[in-house]
C-alpha cells in the first residue's frame, strides 16, 4: 500500500469519526460570537439592575425622613408597563390610612378618559417633585415584574401599584420584583418596622420573605 492510498484511508476514517479539526474550529468561532455579542448586554443589564435597586434604596430612606419631618403620608406610585415602566413620588398632608376600595377607585377614575377633570375635586395625594423630579423611566431593557404589599390582595403584575410611608416612620410592608422579563431578576423588600429596603438577586414573594 502506498503512502497516498495510506492518507487517504486516514481521512476517511477522520471523517467518519467525528467533526475535522477545521470544523471544531468554525464553531468555536461561532460560539464566541455569540458570546461576545450577548455577555456585554448581560453584563449592561446586570449593572442597570444594580444601579435601579441602589436608587431604590436612597429614595426609600428619603421618602421615610420626608414623611416623618413633615407629618405628612407619601407613596411610591409604580406604573407597570411592558414598554414603559416609571415610578414617581406623592405626598398626602398629616397621617393617612390605607384604604384599598378607595385607591381601586381613584385607578378607575385615572383610567376614565372621559372624566371631568376641571371639576373633580383636588386628588387627596399630590406629586412631590422635590424626590422623584417628575415620572421616573426604568432603563431600557428593565420593567416592573410585579409589587406586592402586605395591604393587596394579590401581587399586582400590571396598572398601577402604591407603597405607603407614614409619619410615624413605618413604612407598608412590601416587595419590588424588577426584571429584564428573562432571567434576570432582582427584589426589593421594604422593612415595616425600619423602612429600609434589601436587595435579593432572585424572584422572591412577599410571603416566601416572610417565611
């Protein structure tokens, strides 16, 4: 047998194998392609995520000192939108209680196009801009899973969502989930007693919290 008919015989053999040593390479290429292409948005969300929930966390502890210097009861309004979630700052004079058929009607009435809004009395909470500077947009790539307070009835994953800060400097026990709608997810707890709010890197309820 001669050395050509020995090389081609080897080939064959090769090819029947497995992949050659050029294929291996063209995908390995690929996967790093791809993976040079997607670890930079991950890491981008990650760090988004990141800086959302710090923020959070000072906005909370501001809101709390506000309502407790001034007598006055604030909420953190959370508009949950696939497209467009933001987030913003009321203030209500003196304590207030948390009244849940009231603030399901207040939504009917802010979803009503057709309401009288010249003549409707003033809303009993107004917008504070001096902490959230007007409606403030979640980065892009990042949306309001979903909240749940100690007051709901259910985790609230769409509309409009409400955490309370009373004078007293307790705050409504409640859960953030913020997510970019795949696998990342972070959770915000706000602490009834202390009014601060942890960071947890995964999807958590506010009963499995609890627990």
């Amino acid at each position: 047998m001669t050395l050509i008919s020995r090389s081609k015989i080897y080939s064959k053999i090769m090819n029947e194998k497995g992949f050659t040593l050029i294929e291996v390479m063209i995908v390995l290429a690929l996967v790093g392609a791809l993976i040079g292409y997607g670890a930079p948005r991950l890491f981008k969300k990650q760090s988004n995520v990141k800086s959302v929930a710090r923020h959070f966390l000072v906005l909370s502890r501001e809101i709390r000192n506000k309502a407790r210097l001034s007598n006055s009861t604030y909420r953190l309004v959370i508009e949950m939108d696939d497209k467009n979630s933001k987030y913003w700052v009321e203030k209500a004079s003196g304590p207030r209680t948390i009244d849940i058929e009231a603030a399901e009607l207040e939504k009917e009435k802010n979803s009503d196009k057709k309401s009288d809004k010249e003549n409707a009395p003033p809303p009993l909470f107004q917008n504070d801009k001096s902490l959230s500077k007007g409606d403030q947009k979640l980065p892009d790539g990042l949306r309001f899973g979903q909240v749940e307070t100690v007051n709901s009835k259910a985790p609230i994953s769409s509309g409009t969502a409400y955490i309370h800060f009373f004078p007293e400097g307790f705050v409504e026990a409640a859960a953030i989930q913020i997510t970019d709608g795949n696998k990342l997810t972070w959770t915000l707890v706000f602490n009834p007693l202390t009014g601060q709010a942890d960071i947890i890197e995964k999807a958590q309820s506010l009963k499995e919290i609890k627990r």
